[in-house]
C-alpha cells in the first residue's frame, strides 16, 4: 500500500530507502553517559548514594555529590565508600568532611555563627538591591517634578493665556 502511494506521487520506494538509510548513516551519534559501577554490595551503594545526596559538591557547588559528575565529585564518593567499607558510621564520615573541607560540604549547613552569611546572604543582597532601587526611584521623582518660583508661575500662567487668545 505504501509503495503504491509513493509509485502514484512520483516517488520510487527504493529512493526513499536509500534517503533514510543515508541520512541515518550520517546522522551524529548521541553521546551516552557512562554508566555507574555495579557495586559489589547494593545496601553499600545506596547508602553511599544517600549520604552523598547530603554533600555538596565543591567544584559545581550546586549539586549534590550524588548529582555531579565532576572528577573531585566522583573522588568524594570513593572516600565515602571507602570510609564505609572501613565501618564509619554516616556522622563519622560527614565530620571528616567538615574537618577537611568546613560547613560549606554540607548541602545544608547547620545555623551557628560562622554561617550566617550562607543562610542569610541571599535575603541581605534582595533587601539591598531594593534599597537602591528605591533610592533610585524616589531621587528621579523629585527630579522630574521641580517647584516653580512665583516668577515662573505668572510667566507660565502668561504663555498659557497667550496660546488661549491665539487659538480663539
């Protein structure tokens, strides 16, 4: 049926076979990801995965350990794994890393004193970002809206009845 459609349009069906076959041919492969270890221990991998999903990562420092393919990421979670295999406990490992690599590892970081920028950074610079743009605002108001003397307001009032004589 599909031969006969393409024999009534003008088309061969050999044509058509070719043309896909071509363009498949030259078509660019699509780039896979390398798939992840089979672990010789599953309870081990997925508590390595979950430990992870707490840790930031320090080279794209918005994503999760768990999450980041970069080399150091990766490198993490082999010393993770490997403080596990040695019989850390989950706190055990994630205070090696703090000690190591401070607050900013956790990919959520306890409040204390040496913190609070983290948490409270973003909400300063919102707050400070409308200040200015309300400085800003309120300076160009008054700009544009200047009192008049007394002179400039008999001369304005003048041009204005000068404009009304001229239109009558």
């Amino acid at each position: 049926m599909l031969r006969d459609v393409l024999k009534e349009e003008g088309h061969s069906f050999s044509r058509l076979v070719a043309l896909l076959l071509l363009s498949s041919a030259l078509a660019p492969g699509v780039p896979a990801k390398e798939a992840a270890p089979a672990a010789a221990d599953p309870a081990l991998e997925q508590r390595v995965m979950t430990l992870s999903a707490e840790l930031r990562c320090l080279v794209c420092q918005n994503q999760t350990l768990a999450d980041s393919n970069a080399p150091l990421a990766e490198d993490l979670r082999n010393q993770v794994r490997e403080k596990m295999r040695q019989g850390a406990s989950d706190s055990e490992i994630v205070d090696y890393m703090v000690a190591r690599y401070g607050d900013f590892v956790l990919y959520r970081p306890p409040f204390k004193l040496t913190t609070v920028l983290l948490w409270f950074g973003p909400l300063l610079l919102l707050a400070a970002g409308f200040v200015v743009l309300l400085r800003r605002v309120l300076r160009r108001r008054r700009a544009q809206d200047p009192e008049m003397t007394a002179s400039e307001r008999k001369r304005a009032a003048e041009l204005l009845a000068g404009n009304e004589a001229e239109r009558r």
